[in-house]
C-alpha cells in the first residue's frame, strides 16, 4: 500500500492543533474501512461501512479540481463495472 500523508486539524479547549500527519487506511471487515491519523498526539479513527464505503469514496472524489473529478469518476465507474 502507499503510504500516505494528509494534514488535520482540531479545534481543542486549549486551542487550535494542526499538522502533518500519516494516514493509515485498514480493513475492518466486509465492505468497512478504518481510516486512522494523529492530530497533535491524538489519535483519530472513524470507520465507514456497506454504502457509506462507496459514498464516502465519491464524497472524496467531488472535492477534486473539476478536471481530476472527471478522471476518478472514470477510474471508479471501470472499477465498479469490471466488479459487478
């Protein structure tokens, strides 16, 4: 797998934290994906499962530049066809 790296941010009682960070991306069953990153030293976690795998995928994909949508949606309509 890639490695890969984002940037987090929080708004904490102690004021805003923000950051680099490694983005780890594990299983976590049938058709579920934990996505886990430290914001500061806290670590943060959420897991997504059954549709909300896909639309989590797409919701991502709606943030490109109007260009890169176009591409990715390409990209996963194959994937999901070749799938099916």
């Amino acid at each position: 797998m890639a490695r890969l790296t984002g940037y987090a941010k929080a708004e904490t009682p102690f004021g805003p934290m923000a950051g680099r960070t490694n983005i780890e991306i594990s299983d976590a069953g049938t058709d579920s994906v934990t996505v886990a990153f430290r914001c500061g030293t806290t670590p943060v976690a959420f897991t997504c499962a059954g549709a909300n795998y896909l639309n989590l995928v797409r919701a991502m994909i709606e943030k490109a530049s109007p260009h890169h949508q176009e591409e990715l949606n390409e990209r996963l309509t194959a994937v999901l066809e070749a799938v099916a």
